[in-house]
C-alpha cells in the first residue's frame, strides 16, 4: 500500500501500541498525506497481524486527531486548514502561558530548581533539547519532530499535571501534522526551523517566566509565519 512502510515486526503483547505508533511516525513525517484513506484490512495485512489490534490502533490515533474515521470508507489521514493551525497555535500558546503565571506567582511552589528531583528532570529535558536544536540547524524535519514532541513533553511533566501534559502533546502532534506537509516543500530547511529549546529551559530554570514566556511567543509567531507564508505561496 503506498505510503505505508512497515515491516510487519512487531510482538502479540504490544501489536496495538506498536502499530499506532508506527503509523503516528508515518503521519508526523508526512509520508502519509492529509486525506489518504486505508482500511483496517489494508493494514493489517501491511503487518501480517489480525484485524482487532489494528482496528484498537486506528480508533486511538483517531481520538488524537491524527485520523478520521469513515463509516464507508475506513480512515484518513485528518486533512488540517490554515485557520484549524491558528486555532492549535493559539490553544496551546495560552495554555504554556497560564502554566507560567502559575509558576510566576507561586502556584506552583514545589517546582523549585535547586530541588533535586525538579533540577535533575530540567537537565534531561534540556539534554532533549539539544537533539531538536541539532536536528532543527540541520534542517533535519523528521528527527526535529520527534525530539521536539518528547522535549514539550518532558519539560510540561515537570509541571506535575499529566491532563495537560497529554492535552498539549496532542495540540502540538496536530499542529506538526499540518505544518510538516508544508515544510517539505521546501529545498532547504536549515536555518528556518525554531530552535531556542535549550534558552526556554534555562529561563524557567532561573525561573524568569518573563523571559520563558516570550520565547514561547516568539516560537508560536514564528511558527505561524513560516507556515502561513508556506500556505500563501502554495496557494498561489
């Protein structure tokens, strides 16, 4: 089946997981395209599995926004507009903000940075940052993606909230859906990619949410800028 590059190696105990997974790697690096149908069949023969692990797989992805379910049709790959980005931009840009009023004003008083547990967890996720800051300089889309997604993930854990944790790396999943499609079409990504992961994490580390929520600003205009103008000429 175009698109679908699988290899069908995976194991009974985590067959549903395993196969979101892979699918998810398949969408997020764009080489399965926004409104690419495929059926539960279709798939499991891909992975020589049956059909209820990839079925489980397919309805998750679904409940992410990665796919959309067609009674007739099985599912597709969900074909994001420019306004839906604007709409996730926005959404998870005023979420990150409300997070660092809270830690400005002392709602979140067990983040401390000289506490072991928090100052250990903020040099891993700064470690994390340094791979998507590698990857973006280098233009490298589809390693940035993945590092990216674990970077936002590891640094908003340390919030202690996993309801937002979950709900922000689903927005961000969704958004790079729509943006990677768009970003491909360009011959050279270097030099175009955000990559100031490390500085966000050193401002919250000397808890300057001043500093880390501009950053944070300046990363969601960016994105919106580079993407739309993407749109703009694709459109034209």
């Amino acid at each position: 089946m175009p698109g679908i590059t699988g290899t069908g190696a995976v194991t009974r105990s985590t067959l549903r997981q395993q196969i979101a997974d892979a699918l998810r790697d398949e969408v997020l690096a764009g080489r399965l395209q926004p409104g690419q149908a495929f059926t539960v069949k279709e798939i499991a023969e891909q992975y020589g599995v049956s059909a209820t692990p990839v079925r489980e797989a397919l309805v998750d992805l679904t409940a992410q926004g990665l796919l959309d379910a067609d009674q007739h049709r099985g599912f597709q790959v969900r074909a994001y507009s420019a306004d839906d980005f604007r709409g996730l931009v926005e959404a998870r840009g005023l979420v990150v903000d409300g997070m660092f009023r809270a830690l400005s004003a002392g709602h979140l008083a067990h983040l401390r940075p000289d506490e072991p547990r928090v100052a250990a967890a903020l040099a891993g996720v700064r470690r994390r940052g340094e791979e998507a800051e590698r990857a973006a300089l280098a233009g490298e889309i589809t390693v940035l993606i993945g590092y990216d997604l674990r970077f936002w993930r590891e640094l908003t854990a340390v919030f202690g909230n996993p309801y937002l944790t979950e709900f922000l790396h689903r927005l961000r999943a969704q958004g790079w859906v729509y943006a990677v499609q768009r970003l491909r079409g360009l011959p050279d990504l270097r030099g175009c990619l955000w990559s100031r992961h490390t500085e966000l994490v050193d401002a919250l580390a000397r808890r300057d949410t001043d500093a880390a929520r501009a950053i944070v600003g300046a990363y969601d205009a960016h994105s919106l800028s580079l993407v739309e103008g993407l749109t703009d000429a694709g459109d034209g």
